[in-house]
C-alpha cells in the first residue's frame, strides 16, 4: 500500500479562523474551501481530493495541538469530530511533549 503522510502543525494557532487557515495551507485545500466545519467535513471526505499518483491512502498527523485544545475546548471537540467522521483519509494526533 502506498501512503501519503500529511501534517497539520497547529502550533501557534489561538482560535477557529487560524485553524481553517492552518488546514488550508498544510493540508493545500482547494480554493473553495469554505472554512467552516461543514466545509472542512466535505473536503476531509472527498476521495478525489486524496487519492491519485498511486497514492491509496493519506494519513494527517496533527501536531502541536494540546494548545489549541486547552484554550478552545469546545472548537477542538468538533475538530476531533470532524477529524473522525473523515471518510477519505485516516487523520491521527501526534502524542509527545515535542509534538
């Protein structure tokens, strides 16, 4: 199986505008994303967008979080939601105190 590994480094991001912002420009999202939940979901489920070049599946690793999570608890839970609803890739947090 051939993957394609992509990280989502959240470091210094402080609120939901930076997060969309953060994910369009790590994870290279299209122009139409709309960031917002309902548009992170589609696009973290739309097969065409991760698959291709051999690629059979795309892992997300998403670091330095922690923060963003303590400081925006109830963003970060529809966050993970989002992130585990993702049918078109598999998204995984990074664990660590350098993560």
């Amino acid at each position: 199986m051939t993957a394609r590994v992509v990280t989502l480094d959240l470091d210094g991001v402080t609120d939901k505008a930076g997060l969309m912002d953060r994910c369009a420009r790590d994870l290279r999202l299209p122009d139409w994303f709309g960031r917002n939940w309902d548009a992170l979901a589609d696009v973290l489920s739309d097969p065409g967008l991760w698959s291709g070049d051999g690629v059979e599946e795309t892992v997300v690793v998403v670091r330095h979080w922690d923060r963003y999570a303590e400081t925006r608890p109830d963003d970060w839970a529809t966050a993970r939601e989002v992130f585990a609803e993702a049918s078109a890739l598999t998204v995984a947090l990074a664990l660590g105190g350098s993560s």
